[in-house]
C-alpha cells in the first residue's frame, strides 16, 4: 500500500498542507474535555504582542488560575522559550498551560472565559485558536500552516466527518482573524477548485 502525502498549496504568502482543506474536523469538548490545554510537552505558541495582552488581563484571571500556576507565573513569567527556540505559554508540571482552570472534569482557558464575560479585551493566543493547526515561520517572511494530528483529536475527526465539517471551515474565525477574509475566501476558492 502506498501511503499518500499531503501537498503543499499556496494562498497568497501563506503555504499550507492540503489536508487542511481536505480532512474533516469539529471539537467535540463535551468527550475530551479541553484536554489539549493540559497534554503536550510545552505550552501555546505566542507572539510579545500577545505576552503584552496576556499581562494586562493578569490581574483579571489571577484569581482562577491554580496555586501551582501563580507560583509558575511568579517565577519565570507568563512565558518562556521552548527546546525548539520558541516563545510558549507557561505551564505547571510540564503540561498544563498556566491559563488551564477546570470547571468540574473539564478544563477551560481563563484568559478566554474572562474574554467572554466581558472582562478584558484579549481572549487567547492565536495559535490556541487554529489548533489543531500549527503556524511555522519562515524567514522569508511566508508563513506555513500544517495540520498537527494528534490522539486526543480522535473525537473531534469523527464529529466531523458526521457533519461534514471541513477543518478550514470549522476554523472559519480564527483563519479570518489571523489573516483576514479576502484571504480565507482564497482559501475557499481554492479548496472548491481541489474538491472537483
């Protein structure tokens, strides 16, 4: 059996893996839980701009973060750089984001329940947004997009195969937000034209 690669397409400066428009996905909290903010080996990829937004709301979630968190904040920051070189959320006992709380068996994010009350202006870092795809930077300036395949992700394959919920059109909002709707209609297009 040969085992078929995704290809690399482009949408203005940004490439990414075809199976972003071709493979099917939609979260399915209520089975796991919000698990992808506690499992994993590093926390979310942000930007400083987003290390500023998420110091101005610190005051805001402080109280709904854990001890252990607090403790991690205070220490090093809401920050730091990664094995591989990059700038990630912290995390508590080398996989909860400090930004994790729980609300019964579940976990959610503080800084984007604070969002959603109404009680601060920033919500979450992009990249916890277009999870499950993960944005590269390269130095050219392109940016790159891949679809990151992960276990606990296996529920929210199958809701979205049920539905028929592309993982483009599932991250509709996101996508548009990070790169703007002329983009995303692109995307679309193009993504019409390889459904053909």
């Amino acid at each position: 059996m040969v085992t078929q690669h995704p290809t690399i397409v482009q949408v203005g400066d940004v490439l990414l893996t075809s199976e972003i428009l071709t493979e099917y996905f939609c979260c399915d909290y209520e089975k796991c839980k919000g698990i992808c903010c506690v499992e994993g080996d590093a926390g979310a990829p942000v930007t400083l701009d987003e290390i500023s937004g998420i110091e101005d709301s610190l005051d805001t979630v402080w109280d709904d973060l854990s001890a252990q968190a607090q403790a991690v904040i205070d220490r090093q920051g809401v920050s730091y750089v990664d094995s591989e070189g990059d700038l990630v959320t912290s995390i508590v006992n080398g996989k909860d984001c400090v930004f994790t709380c729980y609300q019964g068996e579940a976990c959610l994010c503080a800084l984007e329940r604070a969002y959603r009350q109404g009680k601060t202006t920033f919500c979450k870092p992009i990249s916890c947004s277009l999870y499950p795809i993960r944005e590269k930077r390269f130095s050219n300036g392109t940016v790159g997009l891949n679809y990151s395949r992960w276990d606990i992700c296996r529920d929210a394959i199958t809701k979205g195969r049920e539905l028929r919920i592309p993982l483009y059109q599932f991250l509709r909002e996101p996508l548009i937000q990070r790169f703007g709707k002329d983009w995303y209609d692109e995307l679309c297009q193009l993504a019409a034209e390889l459904s053909q």
